[in-house]
C-alpha cells in the first residue's frame, strides 16, 4: 500500500519524485483541496476510504498505512 500512496501523492501534489513515506503531506505542498483530491484517488484506485480530516490526524504515508491497516477499510 504504501507504493500506491506514493504513486498517488506524487501525481496529486505533482512531485518530481515518489515522496518519503516519513514526509508531512503538507510540507510537500498539500493542502485540504489536495486532501480530497488525494483521498478521492485513493478510494479509486485501492478502495478504501481517507476522508479530509485523516490527513492531518495522519499526515505522513507510514501513518496512513498504519490507520488504513489497523482499521480494515478506515
């Protein structure tokens, strides 16, 4: 999962490079319109669900496997 939301974070926050799995979402550029963007491809491409919220409670990709792998499809 963790490949797929770098793929996924790249693309949204158009990154030259996948991004750390340590790396705040929002220190790379992201803000609440990238979130929706972000949780909505990523209900598309992995079918679970992030909402807005989730990325600032869980702001690096390591930290959103870990709520995503802890809570099933949340």
């Amino acid at each position: 999962m963790e490949k797929e939301l770098q793929s996924i974070w790249k693309e949204v926050l158009q990154l030259d490079e996948d991004p750390g799995v340590d790396e705040s979402f929002f220190d790379l550029g992201g803000n609440s319109f990238f979130a929706a963007n972000a949780a909505q491809m990523t209900e598309e491409k992995l079918g679970v669900h992030l909402e807005i919220p989730d990325f600032y409670d869980h702001e690096t990709i390591s930290a959103q496997v870990k709520l995503l792998s802890n809570n099933g499809e949340k």
